[in-house]
C-alpha cells in the first residue's frame, strides 16, 4: 500500500535530488584548491518535471556534469561564492519540501482519524 500516494515519491525523488546537488557543492567546495579540479553540478528538476507529466514516480534520473565555467591558472574552475550560493538555495528547498512530507503525512493521519 502506497501511503500518501505518489505525491510522497515525488517529494522523495525531489529530496534524493537536493541531496546529491548539495553533496556535489561540498566536494566542489573540498576541492577548491585542487589544481585541475572541475566543478561538478547535479541535475534532476527536468527529469521530475517529465516524470509528473507522465505519472511516473520511478522515473526520475540524476546526472552529474562538469561545470564549464573558465578556470583559473590552475585549471581549477571551483567559486566559492557560487557554491555557497547554491547550498543556501538548496538547504531552502529541502525544508520547503520537507515541510511539504510533513504536511503530507499529517494530512494521511488527520484522514484515519489520529
């Protein structure tokens, strides 16, 4: 049985998703003094967004690319400020959506009547 539909796999794939793009920022941000290191950057919001229209909670894919941002003299393309840009924006979204689990689950106890 599939408790809260699959609205909560939509919002697990999402957060699946924001984990592994916020996982990409720390190692990005781990690296920044690695000569030749490249940026990594995680994509997943179009792959939900097709999944949805084709009701198909399973079919969410993540992909990792290389960022093409210019590098520096040591080959290292890493920003700083991007990353933490883009981990303060991350860590809003996953509290939106797990706001949004919540609200899920206390809608599913508030029908059985708990």
């Amino acid at each position: 049985m599939n408790v809260g539909g699959s609205t909560l796999d939509y919002l697990a794939s999402a957060l699946r998703g924001l984990d592994a793009q916020r996982q990409a920022n720390e190692h990005n941000i781990a690296n920044i003094e690695t000569p030749g290191f490249r940026a990594r950057r995680v994509s997943f919001e179009d792959s939900l967004k097709r999944a949805i229209a084709n009701d198909d909670p399973g079919g969410v894919k993540y992909t990792t690319s290389l960022s093409n941002l210019s590098t520096r003299w040591d080959g290292n393309n890493v920003r700083l400020d991007d990353e933490l840009t883009a981990l303060e924006e991350n860590a809003l979204k996953q509290q939106l959506l797990t706001r949004a689990v919540n609200d899920q689950f206390g809608r599913t106890r508030a029908a059985l009547g708990r």
